[in-house]
C-alpha cells in the first residue's frame, strides 16, 4: 500500500471545486465527464450532468432529527473544501485483486455541527451526511431524492412484502420495465435502473449502510419522474412468528427509524453512470464506498464452492441407505464434494431440533458428519434461522466454531430496519472472531458489509434458482438483468448449478424433482458471470454424477478472482463476462430467450499461446436443454470467436495458458 500522503492531496483549484457563487458549489469527476453541483440556499439541492447531459434535475435533500428543523432547511455554511484522492485498495474476496479508488471529494461544513461529503467518480458519484454532536440522535427522517428531466423508463424491483408490512420483505423479485410516472405506490429497494437519453443509463443504490435502516424509494408523486427515499420505522414491538416461527415479525412502528450516535457519518446515496451497458457488468461503486476491512488477519477466510442438499430435495440415487437429513445422507454429500474438489457442504433446514440450535436431531450426528468431512478435506457450513441464532448468537458461535463447523447461512430476517442491520454486523463481528463465514440468505442486498467484514461470502436479497421450484417466470432474462443490477450491490446467493435444463415450452416447477430454464450451458455461464465467493452447485450429486463432464468443468471455476473484464451484453439481452485467476482466464456468457449471435474479442489475452475449453449450446439446444458440445480450441490475442446463443443459452470456457 502506498503512503496515504502521496496519494492524496488537497486542491482548492478551480478544476477540482468551483464556488459559483456564495451557496453554490461544483465538483468534477478526474476525468471532467462528470459534473455534481451544490446548492445552497433555504433548502439544499444537488444536481449531476454527464458529457454535458442532465442526469440528475435540482433534488432537495434533508435529514430530520427529532424535535429541530430540519438539517438543510435554511443552511448556512461555515467552511468547504476539496479532496482529490487517488488510492488502491487491496481485496482478500472479491472479483478482482486491486480496486483504482479515484475521486474527488467536496466537503461542505455547516454551522449547526454536520457537513455533507459528496464525491465525484469517473463512474458515477455519492453523497452523505456527517453529524458531529455529542451523545445520541433519533432521525425522524431522511430526505433523498432523484429527480429527472424527462419521465424515463426503468427496471424497478417492487418490494415483496406481506399485507401487514410494505418493509417486511425478502428483497428478491423479478424486475418490471415501465416508464417511472407508471409507478405503483408501493416501495421498491435499490439498486433501480434508469435508461436516459443517448444510450446513457444510471442506477440508485446505497452504500456503507451501518446502524440505519436501508434505503427504499418511492415515486415522487409531485413530479411523477423521480423518487424520494422511503425508510422503515424504527420496530417498537415485535412477535416471534412467520415461516416456521424463525422471524420477528414487526407489530408496531415509532414516528422515528432510527437512534444513533450524535458523531458518526450516515450511509452514502450513490448515482452510478455509464455509458455503455457492459459498463455495469464490472463496477466497484459499493464496494469503494464501504467502510475498510476490520478484519486483520484474513488468511482464514476461504471462498470456494458448495455442494447444496435443499435445491435437490435430498434426492440420491444408487445408495444403500435412505435419503434425507440423515447422516448417512450427509456423508455421501461430502464423498462427492471431496471426489470433485468442492470446499464445502452445506446442512440446510432440518438438522437441528425444533426452534433452537445447540441440539441437532436424533438423525444427525453431527460430530461424526465434521469429523468425516475433515478427513475428506471438505468444511462443513449449516443453516439457521436468524431469530433462534439471536436468541442465543454468542454461546451458538462459540459451540459450533470449537466443534469445527466453518460458517453458517443465516435465513430469513426479511427486514432491514436499523434493528435488523445491526443483527447483520453483530454476525459479521462474532463470526470474525470465531472464524466463521456467513452466507446472509433471507437478507437484504448487499450495501458494502463484505468489504468491512470480508467473512461476510455472500448475501441472497436476489431472485434465485429456488424460485424454480414453484415459479414459471421469465429465468433466463431475470438472470440478465441480475447480472446488470442487482450485482452492482456485490455477491448474489444464487444457486445455479442444475443438470436438468429445459426450454420454454417444456418447463415446468416441481418441487422434489426441480429443473432450470435454458441451457445446460446457460448455467455453466452463470458460474463465471455471477459474482459468489460461496457458489453453490444447487443439483444432486447423483445428476452432477451423470453430468460428470459439466461437474469437473464447473469443479475447476474459482469463486474469487484476480481480475475482471466486461467483454460485451446489453441490458435485459445479454452479458459477457471475463475472470482471470492465476494463469487462466474464465470466461462465461449468458442469453435471454432470444436466439442471438455474438463476437468474443481475444485480445485481453495479451501475447502467447493458449487454449479453450468451450461449452457451447448443442444445435439441438432450443428444444432440448441439456444439449450442449464440448471443444477444444487454439486461441490467441487476435481471435475473434463467432458465438451462437440459443434461446436461454449460454456459453463457457477456460482458458489456460501453454
């Protein structure tokens, strides 16, 4: 890491800020394409252009504390500076080694002791407020808006909720395309996609979210082309009760969502812009906003793939014993792990006792299970429901990390409320210490914890594979557009992997016998286009077993890498996707329902000599999902590789150096 002073500088210069006038300020990306101004006047306001093009129109922004006026109504600024700063940052789990963190920060301070923080990237910028008071807080409110000039269309995930609480929800729904003024009045969570004029394209999300509910947006009904920002109450009372009686369900909200620290700084509002759509597929904006690592030593942390039992319904074939959660069950698990070099099984719902997780069922024996699985040199991670493990989180992390267990995936909190977030870092926290992995499922997307608590693999808040088990929705597209949106928030619980692969007409959701949409390759692609430290192979080992040449082929994808390119796709179409680890690239295409053909560039290789193994949708593929053809190729930094991809298709290949 080099020196902080001989990276970062302060420039009071007019290409960096410039002060318009007394109560307006303007900063610039490094690179001037963008453009974010301040201004102050009774209210607050920002406003961003790209290449000259207006992207975000005059928005107020505000933030409530209980028993004042409001901050940024009437403001009146004490001081204003700028930073530029020019960092690298190292990441242990992640899908590129080193991060360029290059922006230039505006800093303005106001007399009634806070400030706000609003950065300019080459991709996009963020602000956030910064209180410096003594004691405590209660935030009434916080007013984010995002206002445009024209009534553009957008990908909007509306919350899943239930009938009782609009914010009690999953964060996992498929993405409905309409212009903004034909919003329903119901929230939506981040991160939304806007298409502009001219091909430009933005997203709204949020980062370094800590101690603070999240952020969902609403329509803003007075321009009916913008959104204001829409928060949960702070949960006053609370029943245990929901699936299987694992969650917290809130009965009754405060007028307030949140008490805090006086000195601290608030979750940052973040705008990323682009120009072209693969743009999206390798952003870092989360992840460079995110508080740094506060986890020293992270040799301990392994990613690596998961061999899964719940997707497959335990369903083996060819055994002596019968299936299910059972021991015998778990350690043909494992055998399979161990034969194909999979780093860990997962125990999902149903080994531990009823509505407590010291003692597992009669079943399972679970020592036995981690002693096993040690031999074979495979972790075990189990799963938990979040309210039973909040009942009694410190003695479970130090029971199960002495018995030798790696992680847990940790189910269905459905909130994120301030409550809620801070059970999500109290997790990460005791997890470090005891040197566990958690795998966030039943979450809300990921806001940057991963970085902070890089222990932290995985979060769901995603519209995954599982759906397939009851569901008929449009697959193939969806995992598109994940790969544009919901990936910019960072590492998605998926759970691809299936070796029953159909096409559309011959689909069809079965529970203990599920199947996937697409091809078989569309889902060897999803293996390299989707960012998951811990990537699960969702299928049975019996059909892995089958399809042992796609397993050893899937077996071989690392889960974090060293670099990463964007090679090509369109928003909602399709997405090309490059990972290099080591010597090898990965490199993983994957197709909506239309037929399409596309052209891979090479030239990322750099000079030398190389060879692909491709996957490539079979010329049968369109009607039988499971086609697929294996080949071999000489490859070299000027090839130009014709690609077909069938309808839901996908394609994949590794590339080794020889």
């Amino acid at each position: 890491m080099k020196p902080f002073s001989f990276l970062c500088s302060l420039l009071l210069c007019a290409a960096c800020v410039t002060t318009i006038s007394a109560k307006e300020f303007a900063v610039q990306s490094p690179d001037k394409s963008i453009t974010l101004k301040v201004s102050v006047d009774k209210t607050i306001s920002w406003t961003v252009d790209c290449n000259k093009q207006t992207v975000i129109m005059p928005s107020v922004i505000s933030l409530t504390l209980q028993g004042e006026a409001p901050l940024g109504v009437n403001p009146s600024v004490k001081t204003s500076k700028i930073n530029t700063v020019n960092n690298i940052i190292s990441a242990p789990v992640y899908k590129k080694k080193e991060i360029t963190d290059n922006y230039n920060e505006l800093i303005i301070n106001f007399k009634d002791y806070y400030s706000l923080l609003f950065r300019a990237y080459n991709d996009g910028v963020a602000y956030r407020w910064v209180l410096n008071r003594a004691g405590e807080v209660v935030v009434s409110n916080e007013d984010a808006r995002f206002n445009f000039d024209a009534n553009y269309a957008a990908y909007i995930p509306y919350a899943n909720s239930g009938a009782n609480n609009v914010y009690q929800c999953s964060f996992e729904n498929t993405y409905k395309h309409f212009n903004i003024g034909q919003m329903e009045d119901k929230p939506t969570y981040t991160p939304i996609l806007i298409e502009l004029k001219n091909k430009i394209k933005c997203a709204i999300t949020e980062a370094d979210l800590e101690d603070y509910p999240g952020m969902f947006l609403r329509l803003n009904k007075s321009t009916k082309q913008g959104f204001v920002s829409d928060f949960a109450p702070f949960p006053l009372e609370e029943k245990q009760g929901g699936y299987n009686n694992i969650q917290s369900l809130v009965t009754k909200g405060g007028d307030f969502i949140a008490k805090t620290k006086g000195n601290r700084s608030f979750p940052w509002r973040a705008l990323i812009i682009f120009k072209e759509d693969k743009d999206l597929l390798n952003n870092d904006m989360v992840y460079k906003l995110a508080a740094p690592s506060r986890v020293q030593d992270t040799e301990w942390i392994k990613p690596g793939q998961l061999a899964w039992d719940w997707w497959n319904n335990w369903n083996l074939e060819g055994v002596d014993f019968k299936a299910g959660i059972n021991t015998e069950t778990y350690k043909h698990y494992i055998d399979f792990a161990s034969k194909y070099n999979i780093s860990y099984v997962l125990l999902d719902e149903g080994w531990a006792a009823k509505g407590q997780l010291i003692n597992t069922i009669p079943e399972i024996d679970l020592p036995a299970i981690i002693d096993y699985a040690k031999s074979k040199n495979v972790g075990v991670i189990l799963w938990c429901g979040w309210v039973p493990l909040n009942q009694n989180m410190e003695q479970v992390f130090e029971h199960y990390s002495k018995m030798g267990v790696k992680g847990f995936k940790i189910d269905f909190m459905d909130r994120d409320d301030q409550k809620v977030v801070n059970f999500y870092y109290k997790v990460a926290q005791l997890g470090a210490q005891h040197h566990m992995l958690i795998d966030f499922h039943g979450a809300y997307k990921p806001t940057g914890l991963q970085r902070t608590y890089p222990n932290v693999i995985n979060f769901e808040g995603v519209y995954g594979m599982e759906q397939l088990k009851w569901n008929n929705p449009d697959m193939p597209q969806n995992d598109v557009l994940i790969s544009y949106i919901r990936m910019l928030s960072g590492p998605l619980d998926y759970t691809p992997g299936a070796m029953r692969n159909a096409s559309k007409d011959s689909f069809r959701p079965i529970v203990g016998q599920p199947m996937s949409q697409g091809t078989r390759c569309h889902q060897l692609g999803l293996y390299v286009v989707f960012e998951a430290p811990l990537c699960m192979l969702a299928d049975s080992p019996s059909n892995y077993e089958k399809e042992s040449e796609c397993t050893k082929f899937i077996s071989q994808i690392p889960t974090t890498f060293d670099q990463t390119i964007a090679l090509g796709g369109e928003v909602g179409n399709y997405s090309v996707i490059a990972r290099k680890k080591g010597n090898n690239w990965y490199i993983g295409a994957i197709n909506n329902w239309d037929k399409r053909d596309i052209t891979i560039d090479f030239s990322f290789l750099g000079p030398g000599k190389w060879k692909a193994e491709v996957f490539k949708d079979g010329i049968n593929a369109n009607n039988n999902g499971n086609d697929y053809k294996r080949e071999f190729l000489n490859i070299s930094d000027q090839s130009h590789l014709a690609v077909h991809l069938a309808e839901g298709g996908g394609w994949a290949a590794i590339v080794r150096a020889e």
